[in-house]
C-alpha cells in the first residue's frame, strides 16, 4: 500500500525542484483490482479507504460530459453509444427490392426483384449491420420483431461482411447492405420462414408480388431488446 509520504515523495521528484513549485496535495485515488473497486480519499494526515461501483464511478465522471447526437439521419428511430462506438437504429419500410444471391463461386449471381417487410437496421461506422424485420414502424418498445428474411444474417440478428466493405456514413449502410451479393453459406443456421426451410424458395415465389406475406414472419423479441442489447 502507497503512504501519503511516498505518494508526495513522488510527486516532488517529477516535478523539478527549480521551478519552485509548491507540492500539490493527493485529495483521492480511485483503485480498479480484478474483483472490486476502491476509492481512497485524504485528508490531511487522515486516509480512508472504501469499496465503490466501477459503474458509479463512470456516471460520476460523466456528469461532466455534454453528450449529443447532433442531428439525426431520416429515418433515424434512436441513437446509442456501445462498447464500440456510437449507433444508430434506422426504419427500413417495405418496398420491393433486387437482391443478387451468388450460389457459386466464379458464376453470375442469381437476380430477384422481389417485396420484403420493414426492417429495423442498427448501423456503426464501416461495419456490418445488425438486421430484423418488423411489421411496421415502431410505435412502442414492446412492438415485436422478427427474424429478416435474408441470407448472411445469423440468429441474433448480425451480418457476415465478407470482403464487403461498409461506408463511414450510417445513413448509406443500407443501402451497400442491398447492394452486396447474398450467398447461401448460412442456408442451415435457422429458419427465416415458416412455409419455406429454404430462403431461395422463399425468394421465388415471391416473385412478382407486389406485398411481403407478413404472416411468415418468425418471431424474435421486442423493440426493446434491441434497444438494451449489448452489441458484442
């Protein structure tokens, strides 16, 4: 354990003695160990020691921090910062979209222009989307999701980039998201529909419809799992 004396011992040693600068006195110190979190406050001759929550300690920090998200993209639903940076949830609504699923390697992409349901996508800078479906514009947090329809999005709702490379701009992730080809290396890693075990079945017969059957949707939570999610 460090002594007031030899915490003032070293900071009169970094600070040269030529500059006359009076020692500045140690008031606290906070202490992360692998199982808790202490804060040490002095006071005069008097040291006192206790346990506090690393969590208490961040919201106190933070008082000091003017946080905003400036404006939002159209679009936009909510905004968040996350362990990895800021995101941004977006409202996709149902349209008819042309998709291109690469079966194999080295051959033409099979086309599809076909309708889908509205998406909830939640986007970070250069990285690969999160994706769910939903029937409609969230009103509530406990409107459901649902699973997307789409190759390349696993169970939790994350998507495999490949080489595919996202833009900085949030608001054109969707969009490149669309643009990139789909393959089917994920065809066995859970259902995204009811009637149809394979997506390209699905995709096929909905083919020249002008609606998503949003009856075949497989539920996935709420809106607001996605709002308290922890993006890993």
């Amino acid at each position: 354990m460090t002594t007031k004396t030899e915490t003032n011992d070293a900071l009169q040693w970094a600070v040269p003695e030529s500059l006359a600068i009076p020692p500045d006195p140690l008031r606290a110190r906070i202490d992360f160990h692998n199982q808790a979190c202490t804060l040490t406050l002095f006071d005069g001759d008097v040291c006192k020691t206790k346990i506090v929550s690393a969590m208490e300690v961040a919201h106190a920090l933070a008082q000091e921090l003017a946080i905003s998200s400036g404006l939002l993209p159209e679009g936009a639903l909510w905004w968040r910062n996350t362990k990895l940076g800021p995101m941004t949830a977006f409202y996709e609504k149902p349209k008819l979209w042309r998709l291109a699923l690469q079966e194999k390697a080295l051959t033409a992409p099979r086309r599809f222009f076909i309708p889908l349901p509205g998406f909830i996508f939640l986007c970070m800078p250069g990285r690969a989307p999160w994706v769910y479906a939903i029937k409609s514009r969230p009103r509530a947090l406990t409107d459901k999701v649902f699973h997307a329809p789409l190759y390349n999005v696993h169970e939790n709702g994350s998507t495999c980039a490949g080489n595919h490379k996202y833009p900085q701009r949030v608001d054109l992730i969707i969009d490149s998201f669309f643009r990139s080809f789909f393959n089917r290396e994920d065809e066995h890693a859970g259902r995204r529909s009811k009637k149809n075990q394979v997506l390209a079945k699905l995709w096929e017969s909905l083919e020249g419809q002008k609606k998503y059957p949003l009856d075949d949707l497989i539920e996935f939570g709420t809106v607001r799992d996605l709002v308290e999610m922890e993006m890993p």
